[in-house]
C-alpha cells in the first residue's frame, strides 16, 4: 500500500456538490488519519438532546450550547468528548490529539479536567472511513482540505461554521462560503 500523508487535525469541509446527506455542508475534524483508515467528527451538527440529559457531571464543563453533537453516523450510541487544553502538558484523562485539541476520557472524574479545560464538546458518533476510503473521496472533489483553528471545536454558532472555516480561506475557497443553500432558487 502507498504511504498516506496524514490529515490528523486538519478539517474536511464538504462541497456543495457531496450528495450525501450525513455530511451537507458538514465540517469534519480529523482525529487520525493514516494507512489503516481515517475517523472524525462532525463539528457543527448539534442535536437538542443537552449533555447533562446523558453525562451529567461533565455537563457544567460543555461549553455553548451545552448540547450533545452528532459527530457522524457511525456509533451513535457512543460518546466522545473533545476538550481544547492550552499549554504543553494536559492533565490525566486527556490525551492530545493536534495542537491544543484532544480527547477526554469520559470514565475520568470530571474534576480532575475542570481547572485546565479551555472548552469541551461531547459528540455521539463519528465519521469513519476505511482504507483508502478518504482518499477516493477527496480525489472525487467532495472534501476541501483546510487547516484548523482550536475555536472550530467550540465555536458557539456551530450552524454557521461551514460558511465560517470556507471564509477564512485566503484563496478561491471563501468565496463557496456565499454558495446558496439551494443554488435552484437563484
């Protein structure tokens, strides 16, 4: 098999032109990406179901809006929690995933996380892809590749971060940020 160049932290920004309807305009964090398969989550898709209603020490931590995210279709039923910890070292319980951003063992008592948590976001499910899968996608066109920013995993106004990430973009990008929501009513 051919070496992949990992993705890990980077985000996949769905072009308007991906059919599928578990990633419209889906922004995706990749948490590890290499030759056995990349797995994500979807950033800005919140449900109303709040965190304390499944996890309810970690609620007082959930940043806004303190509701669960659905991070892709994959393991629904499964809970994963994304905190940004600046500095170089994070407490027990979290494992550094790119930059500042990383993973929260959920079995971990809440209070041991609460003094270095810059924000925390709990998804259920993720985005999964096996060997190679991702690579076809984005050899298809159906992903933009962009770099992240520690706000993309807490940003407060989660149903505007596609338009957002896009915008940032010093190039061609940012102007799909004004692509319509339904390009037949123009």
């Amino acid at each position: 098999m051919t070496e992949v160049s990992s993705l890990t932290g980077r985000l996949l920004v769905a072009t308007p032109a991906l059919a599928d309807p578990n990633f419209d305009r889906a922004v995706v964090l990749l948490l590890d990406h290499d030759d056995e398969g990349s797995l994500g989550v979807v950033l800005n898709r919140p449900t109303p179901v709040g965190v304390g209603d499944i996890l309810e020490s970690w609620a007082p931590l959930a940043g806004e809006p303190g509701v669960v995210f659905q991070g892709g279709p994959v393991s629904l039923d499964a809970a994963l929690g994304l905190a940004v910890i600046p500095g170089d070292e994070g407490p027990l319980g979290w494992r550094r995933v790119y930059g500042a951003i990383g993973l929260v063992d959920l079995e971990t008592p809440p209070e041991l996380l609460a003094a270095a948590l810059g924000s925390l976001r709990i998804f259920a499910g993720y985005a999964g892809w096996g060997p190679g899968q991702l690579e076809d996608e984005l050899a298809e066109g159906a992903w933009f590749v962009v770099e992240s920013e520690p706000g993309d995993v807490s940003s407060p106004r989660p149903e505007g971060l596609w338009r957002e990430v896009l915008r940032r973009q010093r190039s061609e990008l940012a102007m799909i940020a004004t692509y319509p929501d339904d390009p037949s009513l123009n």
